[in-house]
C-alpha cells in the first residue's frame, strides 16, 4: 500500500512541529517507522491520507468507545455546538454529566471537571496534600498519570517508550516527595508505607500503560489496606479503566473504594475532557468552597461534555457484555495465531495487549525484558496487513463497540501471517 502521502506530510510535519507529532508516542519510534497521517476514522477503522484502511486498536488511546464517528455523539456534538461552544458560565449538562458519575462509580459523590487527564491528577495530588496536610506521594512503577511533574518517575508508557528514565525540567525538589514502588510488590509496598506519612497512594488499578498489568491477588486489598492504616488517601487513576472495563470502571470490576477517583478518555467521548471525582467532604476543600485553587477557562466544555454523556448512553449492561465477549475471542485468536512464538496474551474486558515475552510481565522491569525487536517487527507487519495495533510494547490495545466479529477474524489473520514473518 502507499504511504506517499503520509511520507509528505510528515517531512512537512517536521519543520513545524517537535518531531512531527503534538504527542511523542504517535510519532511511532519504538516500532522503527514513521507515522501514517489520518484522513477520517469510521467506526472500528481508520482511514489515512492514502486511502489505506486499518482496523483501529488505539482508538485515539481511550476515549473512542463507541468507534468513530459514532452517528449519536457526532450528532450530540453538532447540536451542543449550535447552542454555543463555551459560555465560561455553567450548564445543564456539566450537572447531567455529574450525576452520571455518581450514578455509576458510588464514591464519587462529587465531581470537578477538568480539560485532560492530567489535569485530574496534578488536582488530586494538590487535594490529597491539602486534606493530609502531607506531602509524599507514592506510586508505582510502570503507571502513568499524566504529564504532571510530581508524577513524571517510572512513568511507563510514552516515557518508557522514549526511554527516558524521567524527564529533564523537572526539578530534583519535585520528585523527592514522590515514591516509588515497583506493582506487584508486597514487600516494597508495606516498607516503603512503614517508612513514611503519606499524603496519598495513587494507582492505576488496571495498568494500561506498561502494556497490560494487572494486579496480583490481593495486592489491590494491600494497597487499601496500607493507605487507611498510613492515613494517605487513595487514588484511583481511571482515565483508562473508567466506564471501560465496566459501567462503574475497574473499582466496581475488582471491588475498591478509593477516596478519589481520576477519570478522563471516555467521559469526553473523543473531546478534551477529564475530571476528578470522590466523597463531597474531600472535594468540598476545592475552590470556591474551599482553600484549594482548581480552575479551568474549557472545564466542563459543553462540546465535551455532550459527547461523553452521548458515549455514556451508548454504555449500558449489553455494551459491555459485548465489548467483553468482542476482546476474549481477539485474546484467544491472538494466542492461536502465536503458536509456538514465545508470547502472552494479557486482557480484561475492553483492553489487551500481547507481550513479547514467554510469561505475562507483572512489572515494569518484566515488561522492559520484552522482546521489543520482534514487537516492532510485528507491529510494522500489522500495519501493513491493514490493521493498526499501539506502536508501543508499553500501550494497551483498545477494543470498541464497533469491532466486529468480522474487523476481528480479519486481525486473528493478519496475526498469523504478521507471526509466520517473524519466524522466517
Ligand atoms: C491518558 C492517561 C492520563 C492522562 O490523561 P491526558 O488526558 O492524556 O492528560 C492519566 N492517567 C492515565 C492512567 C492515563 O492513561
């Protein structure tokens, strides 16, 4: 297939933007190739400036549930932005969005929305030291929690990707109150919470940024345990793993009760949308009621929030028995196409990834172990079979209520022969 267009615009791309990109991990490094530029997505499949088409499992990394250009959202968006597309003054459906939230995820009583991810984050650890009175923060290798710099150690994902160990600007001062401990770490884990006051733990519970990680058994029920016995609080970063894995995201999927929950990707439906959410007495110290500065010219955009309460609607009981069911046959596919190559097959309703690595990796180090030359080569022989997986070891594969039975029959294939290559 050509890629003459691609290869234009991205020597173009280069002169105006840092590397070609607006976010280090589309530029496609780690599997040694250069970007394809997108012309349009269509439900499970995007189509780039060639022609080509992909089955998509990045699905703009997260918030692309219901597939692109979803005819409900897009159309929920066009009559949002009729109406005006930001008034710096509140709405109705900021309210609509919110009761949404509580609605599905019980500790989240009160929410404030934000325009990123990020921005969730970076506003949790500011609320978790305001309400402590504490500074450290611990977290775990491999999680990723947003450009924030307090949180720019061990940050798996883009960071991992770039192999930079963390990134150069941020100053020492910093990080020296972020601690971190590698996930699945028992031991680690109950020292590093003996040795210190901790404003907060914050964790993904399903890491979805070091590949797919998830917790061993009983480490989830440590790390509540450990944060209520240290008086930190924890948080809960589902910006993946919220409204994805299930309705109530991964807290009602594994049975946790954070004190706060970070939330982003699909509560915006594909528009810049993030929020940070928990019991009404912690949040209660934000501003205007209280003495924590959280601000945001976009926040609760009435663009983005249309879209992500028309995604929401889209999330009833059937979706994600659907999504489920959609992910397990592309898991048990994967693993057949593999044959005797040494990989694993990791997945939870809604994400995957396949490792290059004869066992499931349960930390970053293990997932640093990986084959990551046979991942690229495997990566590059998908695209070119017209299926379209993350460029990266370190990112999960995204599923959508648009990939049918069809889209994943058509990628179990390519598998095969992608594998087939590798061996010859
Ligand atoms: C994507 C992500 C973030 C950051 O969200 P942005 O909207 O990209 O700022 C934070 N935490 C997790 C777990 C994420 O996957």
């Amino acid at each position: 297939m050509s890629e003459e267009r691609s290869q234009a615009l991205f020597e173009s791309a280069r002169r105006v933007l840092v590397g070609g990109v607006n976010s280090p991990v589309r530029a496609m490094r780690a599997i040694g190739r250069e970007p394809l530029f997108i012309a349009a997505g269509e439900g499970a499949e995007l189509i780039d400036v060639d022609g080509n088409r992909y089955v998509d499992y990045v699905c703009s990394w997260g918030p692309l549930i219901a597939g692109h250009s979803h005819p409900t959202v897009v159309g929920a968006i066009e009559q949002a932005a009729r109406a005006g597309t930001s008034f710096g003054a509140p709405t109705e459906g900021e309210v609509i969005l919110a009761e949404e939230v509580r609605a599905r995820i019980p500790s989240a009583e009160m929410v404030r929305m934000t325009c990123s991810g990020t921005e969730a984050t970076m506003t949790a650890v500011r609320l978790a030291r305001a309400v402590t009175g504490r500074e450290r923060i611990l977290k775990f290798a491999g999680a990723y929690h947003g450009h924030v710099d307090a949180l720019l150690a061990a940050a798996g994902s883009g960071v991992a990707t770039g192999a930079l160990p963390d990134s150069a600007g941020v100053p020492p001062a910093v990080t020296a109150a972020t601690i971190v401990v590698p996930w699945n770490d028992a031991q680690a884990l109950r020292s590093a919470c003996s040795g210190s006051e901790l404003a907060a733990i914050i964790c993904e519970p399903i890491p979805a940024n070091m590949g797919l990680v998830p917790a061993a058994p009983g480490f989830l029920e440590l790390i509540s345990e450990q944060a209520r016995a240290n008086g930190a609080l924890l948080i809960a970063d589902e910006v993946i793993s919220g409204f994805r894995v299930a309705r109530g995201g991964a807290q009602e999927l594994l049975g946790l009760r954070p004190d706060l929950t970070t939330l982003g990707k699909i509560i915006g439906g594909g528009l810049p949308a993030g929020a940070l959410a928990g019991a009404g007495e912690l949040m209660e110290r934000l501003a205007p009621c209280g003495d924590v500065y959280q601000a945001g010219t976009l926040s609760g955009s009435p663009l983005a929030v249309a879209a992500g309460l028309a995604t929401l609607a889209l999330l009833d009981d059937a979706a994600y028995g659907r999504l489920a069911r959609a992910t397990a046959l592309l898991a048990e596919g994967l693993r057949a196409a593999a044959g005797d190559h040494p990989v694993s097959v990791v997945s939870v309703p809604g994400l995957l990834c396949l490792f290059f690595a004869p066992a499931p990796p349960t930390r970053l180090s293990e997932v640093s172990a990986c084959d990551l030359a046979a991942h690229a080569r495997f990566a590059r022989a998908m695209l070119a079979e017209g299926i379209y997986p993350p460029p990266s070891q370190f990112e999960a594969w995204f599923l959508s209520l648009a990939h049918s039975d069809a889209h994943i029959e058509r990628t179990i294939e390519a598998a095969r022969r992608a594998f087939a290559a590798l061996g010859a």
